[in-house]
C-alpha cells in the first residue's frame, strides 16, 4: 500500500514559525527547535497510520483528526491518500479552522 502524502496549509506553517518564535524570544531557541523537530516527527508517523489520531472532540467529524505532542495539539484532515495538517496549537487552546483559503 503507498503511503499518504502529507501537506501543510499555510495556517499550520504559520504555527510552526510562530512557536519557534516564541521561544527565541523566550531566550530558549533550542526548545523551539527540539519541538518543530519532535512535531514534524511525530506528523510523518501518519504516513502510515493516517487514522491513529482522534476525531476533534469540538467537531466530531470523522475526517478531522488530532495526535498530541504535549503541550501540543496537531489538527489534520484524512483525506484520500493524503494527509493535510491543518494547526498546531497549545492543547489549552480551542479549535478554530481556518477558512478554505487558508488551507492551501
């Protein structure tokens, strides 16, 4: 069985950068490194386990999916053979999409 492509919409993107950010201004760069690190690690491992995650607990649809990487949340739509992760967040924070043309 091929494995699912994943893609990032440009709202994950901005997250990943963000929270390098933080940190660099925190004074611990190297943390915001190890974290983008462990968190595109922990994202390739849906190439083969797309539905390892659980289903949104705010949406509850099927195709909305989340794993954890704490403190982190990482948000992601299964899609027919492709994976797109759509946040990544504090887990503290409430979910909110962004609109399709945030997603591409």
């Amino acid at each position: 069985m091929p494995k699912i492509t994943i893609l990032f919409s440009e709202s994950a993107i901005s997250d990943l950068e963000e929270l390098k950010r933080w940190y660099c201004e925190q004074g611990v760069p190297g943390t915001g490194n190890r974290f983008v690190t462990e968190i595109l690690e922990r994202i390739e491992s849906l190439r083969d386990h797309p539905d390892m995650g659980r289903v949104v607990p705010e949406f509850e649809q099927l195709f909305l999916r989340e794993i954890t990487h704490p403190p982190f949340r990482i948000v992601y739509r299964h899609e027919p053979k492709k994976v797109r992760v759509v946040r990544v967040w504090r887990s503290e924070r409430r979910l909110r999409l962004p609109t399709d043309r945030d997603e591409s």
